[in-house]
C-alpha cells in the first residue's frame, strides 16, 4: 500500500471591502416604488447591462450594493453563486435584483426569466 504525502490545506478569509456609498432618504424598502427608486438612483444613465444585488436587513433597509455582473449592451451572465455570495458575506436576511435594459425595451427575454426562476430555487434551499 502506497502512503500519499499529506495535503496541504489554505486558510483563507473572506472580507467585504467597501468601495464607496450612496445616501438613501427613504432608509427601508416598504413598496416596490421605494425599490425602483434606490435602482434608478444606482443604475440611471448606464450604457451596457449590470445585474445588481441589494442586501436587506431584518426591517428592510438596504445594507449594501453589489454590482454582481456587468454585461454588454444587450446581454448578462448571471451566476446563482455570485449573486448570493455578498448577501452571505454581509449577513443579509434577504435580496432585491435589478438589472437593466440599455436599449430601453422593458420586456424580459427568455433569460432573464430563466435567472428569475434559478435564484428563485436557490433561494428557497
């Protein structure tokens, strides 16, 4: 029998690094209104698509912001795993996603509602 030497295993840390912030007048998220509003403050004037996660608190107020993925002018790849890192990393009891449509056509595209359906399902778990 032959003695495999032994494995070396890391030890890590993960740290939320702050980059920057934004004031927010309304401080908690009470209608879907005060959650477009936090996003078009966040994502106006942007030329290619991002998918954006806001952390929550337990009464609903925003903690933190993370650009999970920036895309191209009409395409975005979401993973399930980014998009639920930060919210892990700061402690948070729940989420919002936005994303945004650069060519102005508010329709979802077939991905998108596949993603909805995805983070859906890995939410729940």
């Amino acid at each position: 029998m032959k003695i495999q030497p032994a494995k070396r295993i890391d030890i890590v840390r993960v740290k939320l690094i702050k980059e920057s912030s934004i004031l927010y007048r309304n401080r908690r998220i009470s209608a879907p209104s005060d959650a477009y509003e936090l996003a078009k403050e966040f994502m106006e004037d942007l030329d290619r698509e991002y998918f954006v996660v806001v952390s929550l608190n337990t009464k609903n107020e925003p903690t933190c912001i993370n650009t999970c993925h920036m895309g191209n002018i009409n395409s975005s790849i979401v993973s399930v795993r980014e998009v639920f890192k930060t919210a892990i990393l700061s402690n948070s009891t729940s989420i919002m996603c936005f994303h945004n449509h650069p060519s102005g056509d508010p329709e979802p595209s077939r991905e998108d509602v596949e993603v909805t359906k995805r983070l859906r399902e890995a939410g729940r778990s």
